[in-house]
C-alpha cells in the first residue's frame, strides 16, 4: 500500500533528508483556507457535471470543512513526508472520510491547484492592501487639513528652495500612494483569473466546467491555456513590481521624518509611543519606525529580484522551483502590511513644531525667486533680475541679514525700480498665495486638491 499520493511507481521509500528538502509546508500552510475552498468548489463541479455523485461531493465537502475546523483551532498535525498542504489536506481527508476521499484530486493535480491558492491568497492580500492604502491615503489628507495653514521650506538637493504649505507636501505623498493603489487595482484584474482545470498541464480528459468553478470562487476569468495556467508567476511579479514601487514611497517618507525629527531640523516630534530608546545613551529618543521600513524596502525589491531570477528561463509548464515563489510572495506581503498599519497608526501622533518650520522657511533667502518676479514685475527681464537678486543676495549674506532685512536705499543700490511694497510681496504668506498655477502651493489650490482628495476617497469606499 502507498504511503504517498504519488508512490505508486516506487520501490525504495523516500529518504528523510529528501523529505525534508522537497517539504513547503512549513511556508504554504498558511494557504490552507484557499486549499480547502478551491477544493470544495472542485468537488461541487465535478457532481454537476457527473462525474462524482452528489452524495460523494456532500461526504467531500463536510469532511473537507471540518478539516478546516481543525486547521483554524490549530490542532491539525503536520509532517514533512507529506510535503505540502495540498497532500497534508488530502491525506486527512482520507481518514476523516474514507476511500471516497480518494476521487477529490480527479481532474486535478497540484500544479493548478496551487497555482488556485496562490492566485486566491494574493486576491485576498492585494485587495486587504488596497485598504490599507485607502486609510494611509485619508490619514494624510486628514493631517493636510488640519495643518493647512503651516509653511515649511521645500527642498531641493536637501537645501532650501522655495516656502510651501505643509498640506501640499503631505499631498504629494497622497498622490503617490494613490498611483500604487491604482497599480494595485490594476495587478489585481490579472491575479483574479481561475486557472484550475488546467490540471498537470495538458487540461483533462474529464468534462469539467471550469467557468462553474469560477463563477463558485468569484473569479473575474477562467485562464485560456493550461499550460500557461500552471507555468506562469507573473501575477506575482506584477504585485511585487507594485509592492516594490510603493515601499520606494514609504522609504522616502520614512527618511523625511527621520530627518525632520532630528535636532538638526527640529519640524516634528514622534510620540514616545511610537519610538524608542537607546541602551546606553540616556538623552536618545531614536526613530526606529521610519528608520526600519526604510530597511525593509531592501527586502522587498529583494523579493521581487527572488522571484524574477527563479522565473527566468524555466521551460513550460510546471517546475518545482515554482514552489520557491511563495517565500518571497509571503514576505512581501507580510512586510507591506507591516509598513502599512504602523504608518497608519504614527503618523496622526506626529506633533508638527509650527515655528520651527516656519523659522526655517523664514531664513536662507527662500524668497530670491520672489525677488526676482518683483523685479520682473517692475519691466526687469528675468535673467537681469535673477543676477540683481544674486547681488542682492551675496550683500545680504555679507550683512548677516535676510533680504527682507535689507533696507530701501540699500536694496536701491543694486535697482532702482525697487519700491517699499516688495517688502510685502516677499512675506511668507503672499509668496505662498501666488502659486496658483494648477498644482502649484497657493492654499486655495491645496484646499480644492484636499476636497478633490476626499471625494475620491469616498467614491472609492462606495465601490469596495
Ligand atoms: N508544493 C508545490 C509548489 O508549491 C505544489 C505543486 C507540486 N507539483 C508537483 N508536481 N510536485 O509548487
């Protein structure tokens, strides 16, 4: 009597140590609820069309939910020398049912059904991410609002460039997390394709109804060709392309907040909650959140690189090394879920120092280009303004003084077209006002863009 589903043909038992190399189990045991699903939807097609009878499938369909039962409460036993949660679910099939277990893999092998449950994990996964995103994305415009009146320099090359409002800068990040969702919601369209009935490869001699199959596991399609049901991961390495695009988004939020936690910039102020200490040094207040979804980014594009060189070059259909694609699709997952709900949780206790950004914004001749548009203003051709404020500037610099510091007849020295208004046209506020071209800082910008923001928002929690 076998002792493997498949040791028919065997005459030497399997040595353990190739047991315990060939075993997943201990990664794909977590499938188990789409395992057990995929097969109660495959038993109810093969009643319909006849090939089991409906008793048959009503024996199936109890055992394999009591199985469940097990799996949940944690009481189900696993071993490496059934190597994974397909033949652990089966095997105890058998001796939760009986010999009637043994028509459950008919029109089936393993290659399509776990291409199923990779497929209906990461259905599930993608759709709970895409969630997440929904409440990181309205936490954001959130904090927009209720800071909308807060200046901050922008940077570039990290050296003060122009004032904007803090609101605007938050939105930048809403604008990118929006953009993964999309790319999420996209990827999601070509996961959601049912590929069992593909079985090993070929498709089956059995008059299945793989669209019935479908219509049971709400799957948006049924895939065409059997041989690329089971040979091809690229749904996968759509998701982790997007999971890798949208951990290069919370790195660089992370290294902003970083930096504008530390004494150096002194914006914001994490809450104690969401920080830590160090060992030895007493004063430390360290921001080890952002600063580990940071270094988690690395392991996500490490996943996607895992899987792209697994993938490369494999001849049709099925190879075992397609079992290696689920550590990285785990770990992806796991760890953009992990990034997600923490940030969630973080940022609304962010304390935002007001002052100190505004100070900063104040100081470093934010307001040259201002300058230079007054001048321009005033019949200047821009780039004889750009040099006159440069002269400005380097005087300025040389007085230890900002150059709404400078003084009329001083400022007269380098142009005579300058009057006292300039003065009020280079106040942070007024500087920020005039960038209403379309997208640009000016607040009534920002406040549509957080109205826009929250109608797509709400517009979206509709359709989910
Ligand atoms: N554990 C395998 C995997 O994850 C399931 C399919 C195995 N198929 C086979 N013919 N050995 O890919």
């Amino acid at each position: 009597m076998s002792e493997k589903p498949w040791d028919g043909r065997f005459a030497e038992r399997t040595d353990t140590s190739v047991e315990a190399f060939t075993a997943s189990i201990q990664t794909d045991k977590r499938l188990y609820p789409y395992d057990i699903e995929g097969s109660v939807a495959h038993c109810r097609m093969l009643a319909k069309v006849g090939v089991i009878t409906d008793d048959e499938a009503g024996t199936l369909v109890e055992g394999l939910w009591r199985i469940k039962r097990e799996l949940d409460q944690g009481q189900f036993q696993f071993d490496d020398s059934l190597e994974d949660i397909h033949m652990h679910i089966e095997a105890r099939l058998l001796q939760e049912v009986g010999k009637v277990a043994q028509k459950l893999h008919t029109a089936r092998s393993r290659n399509d059904q776990v291409a199923l449950d990779t497929r209906m994990f990461l259905r599930d996964a993608t759709r709970r991410i895409i969630d997440g995103l929904h409440t990181l994305r309205a936490t954001l415009v959130a904090m927009a609002e209720k800071h909308i009146d807060v200046i901050l320099p922008g940077y570039t090359h990290l050296q003060r460039a122009q004032p904007v409002l803090l609101a605007h800068h938050l939105l930048a990040y809403y604008e990118m997390f929006s953009r993964d969702a999309d790319r999420f919601s996209d990827s999601l369209k070509r996961t959601d394709v049912m590929p069992l009935g593909a079985a090993a490869l070929a498709g089956t001699t059995y008059p299945i109804d793989r669209h019935y199959t479908a219509e049971l596991l709400h799957f948006r399609d049924v895939a065409a060709n059997s041989m690329d049901a089971v040979a091809d991961r690229d749904f996968i390495l759509e998701f982790l392309s997007a999971a890798s695009i949208c951990m290069v988004h919370f790195s660089r939020l992370s290294e902003e907040l970083v930096i504008w936690s530390s004494s150096e910039f002194r914006f914001i102020e994490l809450a104690d909650a969401f920080s830590t200490g160090s060992s030895i040094m007493p004063q430390k207040k360290n921001p080890d959140i952002p600063e580990l979804i940071r270094g988690k980014t690395g392991r996500v594009f490490g996943d996607l690189m895992a899987l792209l060189t697994l993938m490369k070059s494999l001849p049709l259909a099925y190879n075992r090394d397609m079992q290696e694609d689920k550590p990285p699709l785990f770990d992806a997952v796991d760890t953009l879920q992990g990034c997600l709900d923490i940030t969630i949780k973080m940022l609304p206790t962010i304390r935002i120092k007001h002052d100190t950004m505004r100070l900063a914004a104040s100081e470093g001749f934010l307001n040259a280009t201002d300058m230079a548009d007054y001048l321009v203003g005033q019949g200047v051709a821009f780039r004889s303004a750009h040099a006159i404020v440069g002269q400005c500037v380097a005087y300025a610099l040389a007085q230890g003084k900002e150059l709404h510091q400078l003084s009329l007849p001083e400022l007269n020295g380098f142009s005579k077209v300058i009057q006292q208004d300039l003065f009020d046209h280079l106040t942070l506020e007024r500087m920020i006002a005039r960038r209403q071209s379309y997208g640009g800082t000016a607040t009534d910008n920002v406040q549509s863009a957080i109205e826009t923001a929250k109608k797509q928002l709400s517009g979206e929690g509709a359709d989910s």
